[in-house]
C-alpha cells in the first residue's frame, strides 16, 4: 500500500505541488494582521483559496463573522483539520530585522505566527484532498477556519455550537523553534473582565467626594499579587488593565477595568481560582467604596492528549525529517539570537526536555516523545476540541531557537524561508497522518476509546457560559 | 465722565449688542469640542469673528498651533483679555439632560465650561473695542486665544515666549456656580510623564522571564499613596495611568506609562514634592527591574493675586447685580440638583465662604471678597501670567449650585440660556474694568507696585523647561 | 481685693512656697516612666503627696486601677485641675543630652511630658487650697489624677462614669514650647483594633494552603494608604501594626492585628470615616479568605473651647510674664537645636500663628489670642472633659521651639531646670484663673452659658461603648 | 553474619531495651520547648544521658553554646547520627486534644517534632554504641547536638566550623507522617533581615515630618508579592514582620524591620533572587525617605541525595515494617482528624506520590522510592552535612497523615504512644543502617564516590558569611 495515493511519499508530492502558493497565502497574512475576532480580509483570504480547490464553504459558525469550514467529500470519516489567523497587539515590526522595529507603532502584529498556522493547515487540506480526489477515496476533509485564538477562544465558542460534534478525528499544528508532537497537556483558562465603577471629581479640588474606580483596579492587582504566595502552583494568574480611566490625572477616575486570566491544568480548579480573583475584586470594590462587575470573557478547557493518534503523528515527523534549512537560515538565527535572545531565552525555549539543543540556532532533528505526560501552563482552544473529537497536535521549527511568543523576535522571522520550510513540514506531516487514519481505520477507532478514558466519565462542558457571545469580547467598555 | 463711552452703562449696552452672536460662538465650541492643542476648528471660529471686528490677528504664538492674539489699537496701555476653549477627554454629554447620556461614548466635552470662556472674553474684548473706536479712546485692546488650560498650559508656554510681556493689566474669567471676585490664589502644578520600560514575555509560559513595566507603573502608585499621609497638607498628588501596556494578559507588559500632577501652594514646594514623586518611579523600577524616565509635560505657577485690580472689578460686579435667572432656569437647575447632585456637591460648592447659599440652586447675588488671602489646591495657567502683568479673574453663575467640575453635569448645562447669561455679565464685568484702568490710569499703577511687592524680589520662571515643547505634550507614547 | 488671699501674687506666693517639691515630684515620675493604665508607681506619688495636703483621696474612678481623685474642701463651686502621668512606649532617652541614647533599649519614656503635667497641675491644686485653707474662703478644688492619655483616654472613661458631672470649671495644661492658652479645638479621635485570623502552613512546603492574617493587616493599610486621597481634608488616619504574626519567615501567619487611630474635627464625621476604614479591613479579609473582628479602643471627642475661661487664663499669663529661662537654659536649648532639631521642626513648632518666634531657642513672651477659632488634628481626652464641664488649658514653654511631640529630644529635656520653670509658670496661671472664678462666680456663669450654646443641643456622647473597658484596652492579643 | 551483634535482630533488641529511657526524654523536652540557640535546659538533659552511657562530651562546637558532640569510640570509620531539639514560636498546645488550646498563650511549642528527632537520634546512637561495645568492635559513634534548625540552621555553623570534616558517613531522621527514605532534595535557604530607619514624628500633628520605617517594610513586602510571578517556580520567598515599629499609631515609626527567607533547588540560584529581594528593599526605601540595611541571619544549601546510603536504608526500613499502631492510636488520629484536619491538609501530606493513603489516618506501609529525583521547596541544614559527608535521611509516621507542620495539630500529637513508635522505629532504622555500613565498609566507599561526583566539581561553601555569628541571630532589633 506504500505506494497508493495516501502513502507518504504520494502526501509529500501533492503537498510539495502547492507549497509555494500557500507560502504566499501565509505571507500576505503577514502582512495584514488582524486582531481576534477582526479576521475578516484573512477569512476572505483562505475562503477564496479553499472554494477554488473546491471546498465548500460554510461561513458564521457559531455566530461568528470570522469562523468558518471548508468541506470537501460526502462520505467516510470526517478528517477535521484546524486553521488560525488571529494577530496580536501592539507588535508590528519590520521582518528579518534584528531589532525591535515597527512600521506603525502601536500596530498588531503575527507574534504567534499564526499566518503560518492557518495557511499551513490549509495546504495539509488541500493536499489530503487532492488525494481523495485523485483515486475517488472515501472520506472527507473539513478546514475549520477558527479566529480568536488570542482572544477569547474561537474555537471554544465553535465547540459550544456544536462545530466539531460530528468530526471523527482532528489535527492541528503551531510554528514553534522544535519539531515534536505536543505531548504535554495544556491547561485550562478563563478569561474574566472586571468592571469597576466609582464616582468622578476634580483631583485637585475635591477628591475627598471621588471614589476612583482606578484605585479599585490597583487594589485589586494588589491583592492577586499577596494571593500569588497562596494558590496552587500549577496555576496561572495574569492581568492587563484594559481601561484606566482616562488620560487627566486632574479627574478622578469614575470608570476603570481590568482582564484577568485564571488558568490551572483542570478546568475545575482554575473555577475554584477564579472565585478567590473575584473576591478579591470585590474587596476592591468595598475598599474603594466602588462596585464591580465581573464577565467571562474567554475560556478554553484544559487539553486532552491522544496516544493513539500522537503515535502516527510521530511516526510520519520522524520519516518526513526536520526542515532543510539552508546556511541563509542559519545565519539569520544566528545574528538574531546574538543581536536579540538572551541566554535565557535559549534555555526557556528547549527546557525541560531538549537542553541538548541549546547551542543549535535552528532544530535539525525531532524531539522524542517525553515518558510522562506533563501539563503545561500554556492554553489553547484546541482543549475544547480534545473534549469532543481524538485530537493530535504537531510543532515545527520555525523559528531560531529562543525565540520567545507574542514577541517581536517571532513577527520578524514570519515570512522568512525558514518559517516556510517548518510550515510545509506541518503539512506533509498533518495530511501524512490523516491519509493514515483514512487507510487504516482502526486508528480512529482506538483514539475514540482512549478519548472516552481520558474523559473518565465527564462529558464536555463549555468553560464560557451561554449567555456570552463573542461579540460581548469584542466590546470594550461602557 | 458716568455717561462717557467708558462708563459702565455704555459698557453694558455695547455687551448686550453682540450678546446674542458671542453666545452663539460659545454654542458651536460646546458642540465641536477639542482635546488640548487640537483646537483647531475652535481657534478658527474665533480669529474669524475677531478679524471681523477689525481686530488684526497673530498665530502661532510660542510655537504652538492654537495659540493666537488679536490686536486692535496702536497707541496707549495694553490691555490683555484672555480667553480658552479646549474640552476634556470622556465628557461627552447630550445637553439640557438630567442623567449621564454621551452622545459618543469616550468621546470628549467641555466639563470646564471653556466654550463660555473663550466666547465671553471675545465678548468683552469687542465690546471694549467697540468702546474704543466710538470715541478715538487712545488704549489698546488684545485678545488671547490660549489653548490647552486643561492640559499643559497654553498660557505657560505662551509666558514662555513673552507673549505677556508688553501688557499692562490682564483680565480673565471662568463660569462657575457663583459671582464672584477671584480672591484665592490658586496652587502651583507640574505634571510630569513617567515611562517604564520592561521585557515582554509570555505571562503564562515564561513568567519568570518578564519584567513588567506595569508592575512598576503600580507599584509607584502605591509607593505614592503611602507618601500621601507625609507630605505638606496643601500639596496635592494624583495620576492618570496614561498606558497601560497593553490590553492582553498574556503577555508580560513591556512599556507602561503614567502621567502624574503635583501641586503646591508655590512652585518651590512642588518642585520638592516632584522630587520625592521622581524617587518613588525610581524606587518602582528598581523593584521590578525596569526602567523609568521622568518627563515634564506642563506646569503652571502659583497665582498672585492683586488687590488693586480686583478691587475695581469687584465693584463693578456689584453695580452689574447677578444674572437674570427666569423661572425656566431655576425649574432646570432645581431637576438637576434632585437627579444628579448630591448634598455633598452641594457643600462643596459653596464652602467655606457661602455656606448660606446652600439652599439655592441659582447664585442670585455676588459673593463678598473674603477677609483673608488664602490658597486654593486648583491651578491654572493663568497664574503665570500673574507673574509677568497684574491680573485680575472673575467667576459669574452658569451653572447650579452643586455642579462639580469635569463632570457630565457641567457639560449638560453649557449652551443652556442660564450659562448664556453667565458668560455675558462676566464680558461685563471684564470689559467695564478695563475700561476703568484706561479713564484711570492710577489704577495700572497701583496694580504694578502691588505685583513687585508680591513678587517679592523673585522674577517670573517658567515652571516648564526650555526642552519642553507643546508638541511634546501631545505625543502619546513611544 | 487684689492683696486678698486668692490674689495672683498670693497665689504666685503659695506656688513658689511648693515648687521646689513638686519638681521633685516630676522629676520622680520621669525617672520611672510607665505605660497608659499602667502608672501605678506614678499615681502612688501623687496620692502620697496630695493626702499629706490634707486632701481626700478617692481611688480606681470609673473601675481603672491607675485613676483617682483628690477633694479638699465640703462646699461652694468645685473647682476641677486635670493632671497625667503616662509615658510613652520606646522613648527611653538619658536627660539633657543632644543626642539619641537611651539608657535601656525598647523601654518607655516620657515623650510627652506628662511628668511635668501630673505635678505642675498637683502643685496648681495644692496651692489654691492653701490659699483657700488660709482664710477660710468657700469652695473645693478637685485634682483629677487622670491615667493613658496617650493610649485609651483615661478621661473619656472618667467621663463616662460621670466623674465630671459636678464640676464648674476645669482646668488643664500641657508642657510645650510656646506660652499660650489654649485657642484652638482638638479633633475627635477614635481608636480601633482589628484582629485578623488566617490558616498556618508551611510557608516553603505549602504555602498554598495557608492564609496569612499578615497578608490581610498589610492590604488593608494599602486600601487606607488609597483612601487617604479621598478622605475629608482635616480628618487623619493612622495606625500601628499591634502583631505581625509572629517573627517566623516560614510559617504563614494566622493571626495578625493592627490598632488605627481615626481623628476628625467632629465626633461624628470620625464615625464616618471610621466606616469607611472598617470596609477597607473587610475588603482586606475578602480579599486573603481571612476573618476580621473590629473593636474600639478608644475615642474621645473634639475640644469644645470656652473663651469666657480663656479671657481670664490669658490676663493672668500676661500678667505672669514668661519663664525666666536663663544662659544655661539658652545654651542647652541651642544646642540641641543645632545638634538634633531640623529647620522643619522649627516651623512646625511656631507654625503657623507665631513664625516670627523661629530664631528664637526658648519663648519669651506669650502668644496672642487667634482672631480666629480653628480645629487642630491633636486630640485629647479634655475633649470629654470640655462637652461635660466649661474647661480652658494653657501651654508653658518647658522645651527648646521645635522641639516635636513624642520623640526622645523632647524626653531629655523632661527634668530640666527650663522645663521646671515652665511648669511652675503653669501652675500659677491654673491656680490664678481657678482663683478668681471663685472670686467672681459671674465668669463661671458665663462659661456655662458658653459651654450650652457650643454643644448646640447636642449632650455628651462618649465615643466609647459601654462594653468597652479600660482592662480590654491593656489586653493585647489572641 | 546475620546473628552478630550489628546484625538487624541484635540492634532492634537493642533499641527496644532503651526505648522508654529515650521517650521520656523526648517527652521531657517536648514540655520545656526552647527556641533557637536557647536550647540549653535540652541540650542538659541530651549531654546527661549520652554522658550516663559513655560518651564523651564536647560543648560549645563552632562558639554555639547550645551545640556539642558525644563521643565514643576511638577507631575505624566515625558514624555521624544528628539530633535536634529547638521549639516553634506561638506554638505551645496541650497535649492529646483535637482543638486548639495553648497552656500559656504566646509560648513556644514543638512543632516540628524536634524532640522526638533529638531523643530518637540519641537512642540510635546508644543503642550502635552499645552494639559496638558489646563485642569490640571497631567503629566509632558521633552524636551530634545540633541547634536552631528552625532559625538560622545550627548545622550549618557547625559545617561553617569544621565539625563535620572527619566523618565518614551521616544519618537523621525526621518524624513525619509517612515511613519513608528521603529521596528529594532540600533546596537552598537564605535568612536575611531587613532593618529600615525612618525619622518618628507625631501622626497626627505633624506627619508631615515623619517617614514611615513601617511603610517601607510594607512596601517592600508589596513589591515582592509584584516579583513572585516573575521569579523561577522553584524559588520560594517568604517572610516575617519581626518589628513593626512599635504599638501607638499616633507615632511614625521609625523604625521597623523584617526577615526574609529566600529558597531555590540550588544555592547560586536562591542567592541571585535574594539579589532581587535586595532591591526591592532599596527601592522601598527610597519611595519612603528611609534607609535599610540587609544582613544575613541564616542560611542552607540544598541537600544532596546519596543512593549508595538510601538503598540500604531503604532495605532496613523495609525489613523493620511500620510502627505498630493500636486501636487507640488509630482513634485519635481519626478524631484528630475529623476534628482538625481538612481535606487538604491530607491531600498534602501524601501528595504527590502517596495519594493512596488519603484515606489513611495512620501509615502503616512504606513509601516506595520514587523513580525520579525531585527538589522539595522545604530547607534543612542537614544539606551543609550533606556537601560534606555522605548523607542518609529517613522519616517515620509520628503522626496522623495530614498533619501539617508546624501547626498545633503536630504539637499536641508530640508526646502521644504514636509518636513513641514512630520514633522508636527510625532509631532503629538509623542504627541498623550505620551497622552495615561498619559491617560493610564498601558502602561508604560508594557513598564516598557519588558524593564526589554530584558535587560536580565544586566544594561546599558556606552561604552564612564569616562574620555572621550565631549570637548575631539571637539578637533582635536595635
């Protein structure tokens, strides 16, 4: 069977066929970053691409302007594969600099290289279809087209709608500085935006009748931070004050918020978290002589691996090989890591398991897959669908190693060859899997029982409450 | 002389023949409102009616793009009228309302009443002229257009560059909830801009890595707070945290800034104060491993009063009476203070001196000049120009008894007939003063020695440094 | 009738006649310092003292061990003089030195100088009732041996129990640095204990399940540090951390405790604002998933002034003329100030009715009465006194000028010859005044009729419940 | 050889021959708890005994009056067997109950078992000694009286002094709640007090003047809360107000003082956050106008594993079985339990490799060694030994599982028949340890080779620097 349409060899020549027109695809999305649930050029972007290939396309999922699925086949088992487009803020910078350089200040910017992501999944798509197609195979293929996986959790919201209910198996992927299969579980998260609201008053004249809804803000900062000494320590606890309360020190502030995010490696105990960060709002609240209000605002479930299907992901990396990145690549790793990584950076990104690697600029092997399974403090939506459908997931170096996330460092490497090599790599090794799971149903089989193991008896629940929609996150203040 | 062109009975009626034009100038500026050194549409409207007037106009005074005078005379004292008409952000407000409305939420609105400001002092300025030309009076009459009294101070940088410095008398005015001679004096404010400057990390992934700059802007306003209880009792501190870095959560901020304003009943004492508020950003960044630039961003001195001149004025007050208040006015004023004033607005407004007007909701009458000098915790850029000429100030009704400030509830009162009739007894007020100190010189005089006296062998300094430009103050951030 | 018995120069006569024994006395009381309700030692030298005079002596007023009264005389008006005798924690100091050397570490001190103010009012008392003794005239005299002014008020107690309600006039005195009556109001003042209780744990090992009561008492001073800015102008918050917990880095404190003092003009505004503090403590223990128990301490109410007594305490002072301090008493004043007082401490200390006296090192004259009655932050039990009973006070020079309250450099100079001289001076002044009520009964009408009109209706309330006793305010912790 | 006098029957029957003697000596001790370095009615009744049986006695080991070694033996390998004997602040309790209920409040208490661990080291050593004795057999027997574990690490001033240099191989045991080898790591610990001087001033009067030490000592504490989320998760900081500058909140304080406790897996590590912590005690002062000053007041190194030694250890614990607990024994800690013990507190104590036993309330088992070598967050001074001189540690069930440290549910557990056992089991286990490796020298000479080689080059070095002296911990505030 080695050399039928769904072989290896056959997946890497479909994929190698179209990889430069998605290499493309990925770079114009580069070059337009849009914030989460703002993707509207990038969806139209991949929609087009998809509908020519033949897809067929189902756009507002879940009620979302930017979420959408591309289908292709009527019969067999439901291939899911998941794209993302979101950028970040405040992160726009000049590529293939060494320095921090923006074009627009204050502009958003890929710091996730989820350009890379959504148009790399894409071409493993368009590439497993083009096998199906090519031998009249049974089976189908869904793109999810999922925004917001910076903010909010896209996914999470399509998952409440019932998106991935019929999907038999899904893949996804991210550009990373490591080649590997991720499997370390991820944890849970809840978004929560706090609203305070106190009293206005000239700050120089009569502050004794303001009650600064500022002031709430800090005090209750403050108080997460005396709470950090006593939370679990597995849990994560972080904060941006979204508004301040406006830009006059002369009036005292009648209006301030702030985002939280709780996270912990199951969802329960990053509820149970949450609680104590909403207590101690609200003991800001009664300090300050202000009132707060709390809304989730995002949330994701903590991930659920899948060894079944982790496995043959892992197997199709080692035969496909790292990227062969050239002595261009290397060379820009190399002043990239010299002019900008620190020692540390280094060490965080091939901690705890590849400190071998730490003098290499780009991976050029396959990291092996750990002997305990671990839980990161990391999150993704990706969580809620490893709740519904056996999911597996794969990283690709492409980036120099040190490389931090949501940094400058990574915008600048998101359209250079070598983010181009690991991307391709994610596609040949996604679509690879996929075939195998389409020839070899048993696969599919038993990761649905692991699955159901690993669930031990609890079904799916939505860590973002029904009555919140995605458009209440994109809403910033009163 | 009574009946002369001079006499306050001419003075009033050549008022009340441009009323109605000049209040509809205040109304377009409530309508259009503009931030601080953006005032363009409003420095328009008035150069045009003022070259209309015949009054020739200069622009661009110290540099800055909304600073303007507008000259009429050629020979004999110069008297200098000042008028502004910059909003605050975030108060936008539908008129003539009762309850909190913006028409544009964040947009901003003039919670200061500068639209009567700039309007009634155009009033008086023309009417003066008007007094002028009649007769073949010798005097000189000049409008100052002053930008940015909310933030930064126009009139500082315009001291700056001797904009003053030619000028015999100045006379200004501000709508307020009471008739009044300025008799207070108002307090000496920097305001300073503190950026921090951290690393960005992924504040779930790699927390330990970040250093975050908000963390610092937080911890200086705590370390602030704690200096609140061991500063002068006439000081003032407060802040606007002008960056915060970012709104996402997960990523470790970066950059942060705030703005802070310190105030003092004279600029020695700020300046001390700025110091110990400069060590505690010191203190901030050294806890956080960040680091911290401190830059001026305004300042204004301390206002010296001058007994001569307000003399004069407060006798003209007298022989004008208080606006005519209809029944409409008190109905309105009445609602508003039952809806949206609280009796400690109330008190405020009216303590310590009119404690008896409490019970009103219109001021009906003039408030008596109080028997000792004291220092109000409230600054204005007008109080550099105390420095350089003798000034006298005014205050006239408006507004309800009880209306703060910066508030919604100023805002909503601003084009309302009763603010109209405000604005028009202080055009009053201003331009039969003037007129006394041109049919009486002696008055000039007498005001000058007391000004040297005042001074106190000090010569007017510039709070705000030479470096320091207006265009400085409008960027935002790095 | 001015060579009569109870003339000023009989009483000046009689004062002398004991003055030297009643220095002794101070001094005594100096050399042994002890803390509020404490001052066993000290209340046994008065008794011993005041019973040889033939006074009668009634213990343990009100249920407080260290409180006492000493009564001569069976009929006519009863004439009240008020002394103490606590000192003050951590003020040990070796006398008359310039610089910080206590003699044993940590111990207390009379930082206050109630040394001087227990016997200067005892040699007040026992000289007008010699002169009374002398010929037989009609009236009593009263020495209050009143306990923990510093701590608790001993007098609000006192109050409480009605120990006032017969007087007709009280008197009191305190040691300072200027010659002056007492002129201006002392603030309401309340006193609170909040008792946080938390969870131990290993704070290394599992910090997690700890929460720390010192996490909870130090948010809660950061709410009070916040609250600060916008609290009523004249009101003062402070406080001391009673038990931190306990001295043990590695264990999460479960019981920790703050004491806050809350002080304002009025009585009632201080209950305001202790409001406030108390949510701030709540907001705390929400905050930390503690508990917290509030209770008072003590309180005592603002100063009622009475200026009929006032006139008459002023004229005998004028009369009396200033300490004789001579070249010894200049030299040692000098050179402490050159050695350990700041030219801030000098200000402060003249400030802000006789800044004129600033290059003075001792006063020589006295301070004029205000125009105006104006309120100070001090408080004092008088306070009580004064709502129940017409009461005036003055103040001696017995310290160098800037000399400041409750610090070691007013402790050295507790037992010196300059200090001896002002508490003569004192008791002189007391005796007088008290002398010449009784000659004149009208001035004691008057001040009644006074002391109805400033209570406004109001009667006495005492700031502390009924269910709070001197023992709880010695008892320190769980 | 299993019969002869080292074998494992023959210590046990030795041990169980002395075993009452050595109980009630831990139950004599745990009735007079000493705190650190005041251990010397302890240290009597430890030095009485030993020298009852033999040993000769050295005091005063490195200038600690409260350290000393028992000798016996003059040849062949020198065993090391380290007790300990030091109380717990605020931790008196009665004993037997399941309530808190302290004899005298404020005491100090054993809670931390060190009575059990000091008599129970004291039995192994007698009962090798007379093992040794018996036959003749070569070998020598070092108990080592160590101070102050709980504050300032009496070890590693012993280490610091030589005390350790000569052994050959070192054993200790703690009481616990599980039979178990010690096989994680202790991390690095470094003690430190801060002391901040401010200047005093009245708090009410003239706060102005003052600067708070006690606000510097929060804020430091607030800006170490802000670094724990960027400080390595391994690392712990913790910390204790020792000095809150005083009780009256009408003084500012100044001065006031604090001990923290800085922890990391490696000493480098603990000492570059103390770095951190160092200045965020300058930045503190700075934002109060204070000064500080850091001085080290204890410190550890982390502890280095020794498989060589742990795998017999292991075996004998193995052999020996658990304590025989009876019903009673077994009731009470269930009652103990019910009453007094949380769900987490259990959680705790098994986790994370004994979750099994959580619905145990006594131990009867051994934990297996765990496959993985781990660092535990807690610190001991036995890791300055184990830099030295091969190490082995073991714990016993002493107590009901889920009894935290350091709490008054250890405490009251102290003297009960179950301690007895727990105790009388690890002197067993200690001594029928050192027997085989006297019977079987190639163990030490393994234990020898992988100290050599984990301490991968470097040599020990003391993390208290020479001029830190015990007394120096002793002693409290200036």
């Amino acid at each position: 069977m080695e050399n039928d349409s769904l072989s290896l060899a056959e997946i890497v020549r479909r994929v190698n066929a179209k990889a430069a027109e998605y290499c493309a695809l990925s770079d114009r999305i580069w070059a337009t970053p849009e914030l989460a649930f703002e993707e509207h050029r990038s969806v139209a972007e991949h929609i087009a691409m998809l509908r020519d290939e033949g897809f067929s396309i189902t756009t507002n999922i879940g009620g979302i302007a930017t979420a959408f699925v591309a289908d292709y086949g009527t019969d067999g088992p439901i291939i899911g594969i998941l794209g993302e487009y979101d950028a970040l803020a405040g992160l726009d910078q000049v590529s293939g600099v060494t320095e921090h350089k923006p074009k627009t200040k204050g502009a958003p910017g890929h710091g996730c290289g989820h350009n890379l992501l959504g148009a790399g999944s894409a071409l493993a798509a368009v590439a497993l279809k083009d096998a199906l197609a090519a031998e009249g195979i049974t089976g189908r293929v869904r793109y999810y087209g999922c925004p917001a996986e910076e903010a909010g959790g896209g996914k999470t919201f399509m998952a409440r709608a019932g998106a991935f209910d019929d999907l038999d198996v899904a893949f996804c992927w991210h550009p990373a500085v490591l080649n590997q299969v991720v499997a370390k579980s991820d944890s849970a998260a809840i978004g929560v935006r706090f609203r305070f609201r106190g009293r206005a008053s000239h700050a120089a004249m009569s502050p004794q009748l303001g009650r600064s809804a500022l002031d709430a803000v800090e005090l209750m900062n403050v108080g997460v931070n005396y709470m950090r000494e006593h939370m679990p320590l597995d849990a994560r606890v972080h904060y941006a004050v979204t508004n301040p309360g406006g830009d006059a020190p002369n009036v005292v502030q009648a209006y301030a918020e702030s985002v939280y995010s709780v996270r912990s490696a199951h969802l329960q105990d990053a509820e149970i978290l949450l609680d104590r960060v909403k207590k101690i709002a609200e003991g800001a609240a009664m300090m300050t002589e202000t009132s707060v209000t709390a809304e989730i605002v995002g949330g994701c479930s903590n991930l659920l691996l899948n060894k079944a299907l982790q496995g043959v992901l892992y197997e199709n990396m080692r035969r496909l090989g790292p990227p062969a990145f050239d002595d261009a690549d290397l060379a820009f790793a190399k002043e990239l890591r010299k002019a900008a990584l620190t020692q540390d950076d280094v060490l965080v990104s091939v901690a705890p398991d590849s400190l071998s690697l730490k003098d290499k600029v780009l991976h050029d092997g396959l990291t092996a897959m750990p002997e305990r399974e671990e839980s990161e403090p990391s999150s993704t939506d990706v969580g809620d669908v490893s709740w519904i459908v056996p999911t597996a997931q794969c990283q690709t170096a492409c980036f120099a190693i040190g490389t931090p996330l949501h940094t400058w460092q990574l915008v600048t490497q998101g359209n250079l060859p070598a983010a181009h090599k690991g991307m391709v790599l994610a596609a040949k090794a996604l679509a690879a899997t996929a075939a195998d799971c389409l020839r070899n149903p048993d696969i599919i089989t038993r990761a649905k029982a692991e699955l159901n193991e690993r669930k031990g008896g609890q079904s799916y629940r939505c860590p973002i409450p029904m009555e919140v929609t995605p458009s209440d996150l994109r809403a910033k203040t009163t």
